[in-house]
C-alpha cells in the first residue's frame, strides 16, 4: 500500500499540553518530530494528515479559541487537513474520525503526539479495534515519565501496533514498507 492509504494522526500538539514536562523527550522536541513527519507525509504522495486537539466539554479551558488550546504554530492547519476536536482520551470517540478515515480510503494509521500513556494509546487501542494497521512514533511522544511511556509503548505493541523510529519512516518510500 502507498501513503494514498495512510494518514498520519498527530495528537495533543496544543501550546498547554506541549509545554508540560514529559519524558523521555521534551514537548517541543516531540512537536519537532511531528513536524518532520508531516513534511514527510505531505511531500509526496496523498497521505492524510488528521489534527487531534483536546478541549474541555463543559467549556472551563476557554474553547477552541482559547490561546492555550490552538496547535503549536509549526503545526498549526493547513488547507485539506482534518482537524478533530475531542473531549476525551481518544480521537475516535464522538468526533467522526472513523467516518472521515473510511471515506477517503485509509487503512493504515501513524500516531504521534502527546501522551504516550493517554491520547496516543486510546487512539491506538481502538483504531487496531476497528481493524487499521497502527503504527506509532515512540521518538515523536512521551509521557510523564520514562517508565510510562515504555510501558505504553509495549502495551500497544501486544495488542498488534508497530512502532518505527521517525528517521525509519522519514527515509522509505512508502510507510509501512
């Protein structure tokens, strides 16, 4: 399969979440990473490139519009995107990701973002669920500790996921090769 079938899910990459102390990089050297990966996958090819953002359901962070809560400028949409906005741990849920992934024919994913242990994971979780190949990028997310994110990582590897370094990804011709 080409990147024509892939989308790259970058999760989390708000200016508040970024910010925190996560390991075993730091936020903005997770955001770097991600904006490698998204130069890489919208270079060639068509992959998807999905925008996952986290805000508040009852509204306490501000919204949407809240300075905190828009993506780190490198990351910030860019016209034929999708951006997501979710209220809880997972992607998928109530946000019609599912939908939009099926309709443009993707059945392999590439997660990265922020965290490991929680946005990364759930989306993991129940995207191999809904039958997608999953990949994640362990050098493009992190937890709240070293600990964390390893056990994360290898949690989602039992359940079927792969995990591929971003210079893996960054230098094949086509993902999951």
């Amino acid at each position: 399969m080409t990147r024509a079938h892939t989308a790259l899910v970058l999760i989390d990459l708000q200016r508040w979440i970024v910010d925190r102390p996560w390991q075993p990089v730091s936020g903005a050297a997770v955001a770097d990473a991600c904006v490698r990966l998204r130069e890489h996958f919208t270079a060639a090819d068509s992959a998807a490139v999905v925008l996952v953002r986290y805000v508040r359901a009852d509204g306490t962070d501000g919204g949407l519009t809240a300075a905190p809560n828009h993506l780190v400028p490198a990351l910030a949409a860019r016209a034929g995107e999708h951006v997501v906005t979710k209220n809880g741990l997972d992607a998928f849920e109530d946000t019609g990701l599912h939908d939009h992934l099926r309709q443009t024919g993707v059945t392999k994913i590439v997660l990265a973002g922020l965290t490991t242990a929680h946005g990364v994971a759930s989306t993991a979780t129940t995207a191999l669920r809904l039958g997608y190949e999953v990949t994640v990028v362990p050098d493009a997310t992190a937890s709240e500790s070293d600990a964390q994110h390893r056990e994360a990582l290898d949690r989602m590897a039992a359940l079927g996921a792969h995990t591929r370094p971003v210079d893996s990804l960054v230098t094949s011709e086509a993902v999951g090769s």
